[in-house]
C-alpha cells in the first residue's frame, strides 16, 4: 500500500505559478502511473494531469495544456505539477493518486488505486 501526502497549494494572484509534490510513503512507486485530478466546489472531480511509471508519457486536460507540467522523481518518490499562468478557474482542491500500471497512464479517477487528501490552490482575480 502506498500513501500519499500533496503539499504547496496556497493562495496567488491570477498569472501566478505555484508547484504542487506529491510525496509518496509506504513502498516505492516507481510502477505507478501518478495522476493529478482537482474538484472545484460544487463541481465534479476532473481530470488535471497525468505521467506514466518512467515518466516517458504526459498526458494534459485541454483546459491546462501549455501551462501545466507534470514531471516525477522517482528517486525522491515524488510527483510535481508546475502551475503557470494560473487563472481564478483553476481554483480547486488538487489530489495525486497513483495507479499500479505500467501502460500508458490513464484518465478516469475510477482506474488509480490511492489518493492524497489535497490541497487547496486558490487564484484571486
């Protein structure tokens, strides 16, 4: 079993950067794909980011491609998305889960096995 704590959420100004870790405890999770998923209030949880075991393949949602990078240090454990030129719609509590699968890494939040609490990034207009 592995756990998983997100850190570096916080409160910016729209345009801002923020980097979110996802440190992971338990066993390694070099065989994970990691995804990052965030649920803004009232709203369903939704796809955000995702990187496979080896880091070879990134996959983006539209909404955050060319501002977004999904990057993992399997050394440290950690999974980091970079947030650039964040907008007040990118508010949302973000979580990393992690999926035991070596092939492409996968979209729907049915298919990882463990999740983060989350963290809070909120962007001011």
């Amino acid at each position: 079993q592995v756990q998983l704590v997100e850190s570096g959420g916080g409160l910016v100004q729209a345009g801002g950067s923020l980097r979110l870790s996802c440190a992971a405890s338990g066993r390694t999770f070099s065989d994970d794909a990691v995804g990052w998923f965030r649920q803004a209030s009232g709203k369903e949880r939704e796809f955000v980011a995702a990187i496979s075991w080896s880091g070879g393949t990134t996959y983006y949602a539209t909404s955050v491609k060319g501002r977004f990078t999904i990057s993992r240090d399997n050394a440290k454990n950690t999974v980091y998305l970079q947030m650039n030129s964040l907008k007040p719609e990118d508010t949302a509590v973000y979580y990393c889960a992690a999926d035991y699968w070596l092939g492409a890494p996968r979209t729907l939040a049915q298919a990882y096995d463990y999740w983060g609490q989350g963290t809070q990034v909120t962007v001011s207009s």
